[in-house]
C-alpha cells in the first residue's frame, strides 16, 4: 500500500485548490454571490488527492463533499479566502484557483437588517484583493500556479492575457459560450493555455474527467 502511494505521480506533494462561490454579507440576512456549485473545485481536489497529492481544499460557501481524504478549510468571505490561501500558499507545491471569487463586496455592512424604504436603494460596492494575481506576484520558481478564467466573448484573448497579468503557469479557460458547460452543470468545455500560450482544446465531458484532464497538464510542468 505504501509502495503504491510513492509511485504515485504526485505524492508527497502539497497541493492547495480553491472551490466554490464566495459571499459578500450586504446585512445579516442579505449577501452578493454567484452561481459557482463547486462541482469543478471538489472534482479537482479529489482528483489531485487520487494521485497522491497532499490536498488542501479552501471552499466557499458549497453542498459538495469531497470524496478522497484531504484537508478541507471553508471560508465565506473572498477576504476570508484571501487569509487562508496566504497562510497555506508559501508551503504548496502546486496552486489551483478554481473559486468563483467576487470581485466586489459591499463597502459598508449594515449591522441590522436594512428595511425597504419608499425611495430605490444603492449599494455602494468595493473591490475585493485579487486572490490569484497576490499569489502571482508571491510565487517562487518551484511554484506551480494555476488559475481559471471565465468568459463569454473574446475568451482566449481574455484568458491569455490572465495568464500573463496574475503570473500564471497554466489558464484553464472556461467558456460560458458552451452549452452544457460551466456554473451547475455537471459537464464542462476547457481549453487550456500554457506560459508559452500553447492551447489545448477539449471536448465536454464530465467535471471528474475534465479535472483528470487539467491534471495531466500540470503533470507535464510538475518536475
Ligand atoms: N480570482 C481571485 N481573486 C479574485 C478574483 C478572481 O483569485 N478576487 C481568480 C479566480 O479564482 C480565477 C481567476 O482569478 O482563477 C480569474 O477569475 P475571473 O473572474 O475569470 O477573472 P478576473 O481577473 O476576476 O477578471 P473579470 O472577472 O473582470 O473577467
Ligand atoms: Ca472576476
């Protein structure tokens, strides 16, 4: 058994992934979210766990369960998420950003319940830290950074350019043009793009093999 684990592809490396939405408490019972299930970020912790990874897994706000045996850490704020990547990042190996982290928050939280009022109500919002490009710029040359990159018109500009601003070894490039792929859904469309801005272009398939998919490629630049 022990014999199995060492010949594993990834073991004894420390893997962080990221997963889910975030939330952005407006008052006690109000916040700003978006439709990220976590399905992709679950199905690559697991997938990386598989192949002896030693996985830690921050989630958002999520009903998913991972299957395999890692180290799970749930946050609801993209602040919250921010602090615990920077407390995990410096030991990992290999980094995944696949949370859907919001980019802005509520400037001011109201403490009560904010009541309806005759008039419309503006909320007014600031931006969160970019968790993905702080990691960029953190990086040290044994580091693997992955991030994704979501997008519904001019997607591989989009991406590339990602890839290239947050430091990035790999853009995986999630297509809400695709039917059947992204947010909910159980399937997937990627293309992923490498620092020498090589695409790979993959068909849908299943979020557990689309995850397999990713990993070969961080396979190919794991030393
Ligand atoms: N990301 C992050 N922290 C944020 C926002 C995004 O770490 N505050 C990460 C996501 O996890 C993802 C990557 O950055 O891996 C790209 O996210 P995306 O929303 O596609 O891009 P943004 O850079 O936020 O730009 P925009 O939403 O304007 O396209
Ligand atoms: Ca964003």
């Amino acid at each position: 058994d022990n014999a199995i684990k060492k010949s594993s592809p990834l073991f004894g490396k420390k893997v962080l992934v990221t997963a889910g939405p975030t939330y952005e408490a407006i008052d006690p019972v109000r916040f700003i979210g978006n439709h990220s299930s976590g399905k992709m970020g679950f199905a690559l912790a697991d997938e990386l766990a598989r192949l002896g990874a030693d996985v830690t897994l921050i989630a958002g706000p999520t009903t998913q369960k991972a299957t395999q045996n890692l180290k799970r850490i749930d946050v609801v704020s993209a602040q919250q998420m921010y602090d615990a990547c920077l407390s995990v990042f410096p030991e990992t190996d290999i980094t995944v950003m696949c949370a859907a982290v919001a980019d802005y928050r509520p400037k001011q939280v109201a403490t009560q319940k904010i009541k309806k009022q005759q008039s419309d109500l503006v909320l007014e919002l600031e931006k969160t830290t970019d968790i993905l490009a702080s990691l960029g710029s953190a990086k040290k040359a044994h580091q693997i950074l992955v991030g994704f990159a979501l997008e519904t018109n001019d997607e591989e500009n989009y991406a590339k350019s990602k890839l290239e601003k947050k430091n990035l070894d790999l853009v995986v490039l999630n297509s809400l043009n695709d039917k059947g792929a992204g947010f909910r859904s159980d399937t997937n469309k990627i293309t992923i793009f490498n620092k020498a801005l090589e695409r790979s272009v993959f068909e849908m398939k299943a979020k557990a093999d689309v995850a397999k998919d990713i990993c070969s490629a961080i396979l190919k630049i794991a030393k």
